[in-house]
C-alpha cells in the first residue's frame, strides 16, 4: 500500500517523535507565560457563641431553639459555601470590574492555551478562571487554601486579596440576611406568644368574675378551717345549754344567754358558709371548680413562659442583625510570589517526549504488524 511506503521509519519517527517534541519546546521555552501563585488560608470563624444576655438557663436554652440551636466555633457549612462562592459567576464579575481580570488574562504574550480571547464568553471565562483559582478545604480544621495565578506576582497577590475582601463581605451579608430571617421568626412566635397569654389571662379573670372566686382551692381551703372552728364552738356551746338545762331551770338568765350564744354561732356558719361559696356556688362544686381554675392557672403560667422566651429570642434576633456574626480569619495572608511556579518547563517537555516515544514504538509496531500480514 502506498500508505505503508509513506509511513516508514524516518517518517514515523519524523510525525511521532522528532515534531511533538520540537513543537513542545518552542511552546514551553517560547510561549508559555509564566504564571505565579499568591498562596493564602484562611477560614470562617462564628463570633457569636457567648452572646446570650443573663438570665435563667431554661430561658435561654428555649430561646436558643427557637432561633435554631447553638453554634459552633466553626461551621464546616459555612465553608463550603464560601468555596462555592469564590468560584461563583457573582464573585468573578465583582473582581472583574475591581481588577480587570479578563484585561489581565489577555495579555499573555503569545501564549495561545493560558490566556482569554476577545471573543471568549462569560462562562468560557468563568470556566478560565475557576482554573486560575485552585482550593483546598481541609474538613477535619474547616479551613481553606486559597492559590490563585496571575501572569504578574502583583497581580496574583491582588487578586488573592480582592477575592478574600470580597469573601468577608458575603460571610457578612449572608449571616445578617440569615439573622434577618431569625428576627423575623421570633416576632411571629413574640406575637403569636402574647396573644396567646392575653386569652389566658381573660379566661382567668370571666372564670373568677363568673363564680366570685378569686382561688376556689384557698377560699375552700381558709372556708373549711372556719367552718370546723365554728362547728367546734357551736358543739361546744350545745354541750355547755345541756349541761345547764339539767341543773337550771329553761327560763333562767343563763340558760336564755346560752340559747342567744347558741344561735348567734349557727347563724355565724350559716353565714361563712354562704360568704365563702358564693350565692351561685355549692359547697360540693367546690372540687370541680377548683380543678378548672388550676388547668386555667397552668395555662396561663405556661403562656407567660412562653412569652418570656419567645422575648428572649426576639431580643437576640434583633442584636444579632446589628452585629458582626461571623468572619473570615485570614490564618495566612496572600503571599508575594518570588518566582514562577507554572509552567514547568522542563518536567512538561520531558513528559511530551515520554508521550512521544510511546506513540512512536506504537506505531512503529502497529506498522511492522501489518507489513508482517501483508507478506
């Protein structure tokens, strides 16, 4: 075949060989821009654990469920959304506009791979950048390594920079808007809270005015210890009329003092009885009524706490829109670079020739196999 007459071994060794190294040297040796890295790390850190104002631990910690539990000194959630958001569409037009990335980006020299183009798209250039940009999050300590290349080790150190500038503004914005949503909740739950201990507290006061008791199970109690002190003396002053009519004559002095002491006493508990019941309330409802009067009391108890939580949470809600919640800890801060770390010149030319060599001794079999067939 006139194919195989073609491809013998100076060619082979011509396509496979000799032009992809050649071609790897002039790019590596003479267009490849050099690319520096402005290293960082950094991490979120929740500035908000120990703020709850005193008061009693239930309170707090039932204001702390309304508002979504405690907090930890690191949120590993918070760090995955600050990754997501450096390498987001929203942060590479903010630097962009800040730093001229694509300007910068474009002027690469000749170097056709690492570079921007006129005509490359939003998210050709976003795809750009996020390669610029390389993070490392370690989920054990939370925090993040942050490297980013530019074609200046300036550039690079500022860019760094600009993108953590711009990472504690979304932590802050983020966390506010999220307290914004918590005050929100609690003054629903405040609202909700206090409308629920005002019906509680009228039910108390139509129940009290209803049946004129303040406390049915006090004023039954104090009722009691009077009516048996009067029944007492009445069963005494009945014995002390006995004893004296067996003695005395029935129209005596004393005899008529006893029966005037006798029936002042009977009307005394008559009338303790009824002051005590009330006109419209039976001695034997007393019970009952005294049972709904505690479920009322206990309703009304459990709304006031409710109440002084769901105050707890509002009060927090609130300070917590108008303070700092969390922030970025910058653990290293943007490096200057002192040298080019990419590209590595020779490392990428000797793995062409190595890539080179393989497909040359494959074609020169797969060559050799078929001439072999062909004979």
């Amino acid at each position: 075949m006139n194919i195989l007459k073609i491809l013998n071994p100076r060619v082979v060794a011509l396509l496979t060989l000799v032009l992809p190294t050649a071609l790897g040297t002039v790019y590596y040796f003479g267009l490849a821009a050099d690319r520096y890295v402005s290293h960082a790390v950094v991490g979120v850190k929740d500035t908000g654990e120990g703020s709850s104002s005193g008061g009693s631990g239930g309170l707090a910690g039932a204001a702390s469920m309304l508002l979504g539990g405690g907090v930890a000194a690191t949120s590993l959630s918070d760090t995955f959304y600050l990754q997501n958001y450096i390498l987001s569409m929203d942060l590479l037009n903010k630097l962009d506009a800040r730093l001229k990335l694509r300007e910068h980006y474009s002027r690469s020299g000749l170097d056709p791979i690492y570079r921007v183009w006129s005509w490359t798209t939003q998210e050709s250039f976003l795809e750009f950048y996020r390669n610029r940009v390389e993070i490392t999050r370690d989920d054990y300590s939370g925090l993040l390594t942050v490297d980013v290349q530019g074609f200046e080790p300036r550039f690079a150190q500022a860019l760094s920079q600009g993108i953590l500038q711009e990472s504690e503004a979304f932590i802050n914005e983020y966390s506010h808007r999220i307290a914004r949503e918590k005050m929100r909740f609690a003054e629903g739950e405040l609202q909700s809270s206090r409308k629920r201990l005002e019906e509680a507290k009228q039910q108390v006061a139509a129940f009290q005015t209803t049946y004129k008791l303040l406390d049915p199970g006090s004023q039954a109690a104090a009722a009691s210890s009077l009516t048996a002190g009067l029944q007492a003396k009445l069963a005494q002053q009945e014995a002390e009329l006995r004893a004296a009519l067996a003695i005395m004559q029935d129209d005596s002095f004393q005899v008529r003092a006893l029966r005037s002491q006798l029936a002042a006493t009977r009307a005394q508990l008559d009338a303790e009885r009824q002051r005590s019941t009330g006109a419209s309330v039976d001695s034997a409802q007393l019970p009952t009524l005294n049972i709904k009067f505690q479920e009322l009391l206990s309703t009304a108890v459990f709304a006031e706490e409710a109440h002084k939580a769901s105050l707890m949470a509002y009060e927090h809600a609130r300070l917590d829109t108008t303070r700092k919640l969390k922030t970025v800890v910058v653990i290293e801060p943007p490096t200057l670079p002192q040298e080019a770390l990419y590209p590595r010149r020779l490392y990428n030319l000797f793995t062409v020739m190595a890539l080179a060599f393989m497909a040359f001794v494959i074609t020169r079999l797969t060559l050799a196999t078929i001439r072999e067939h062909q004979d």
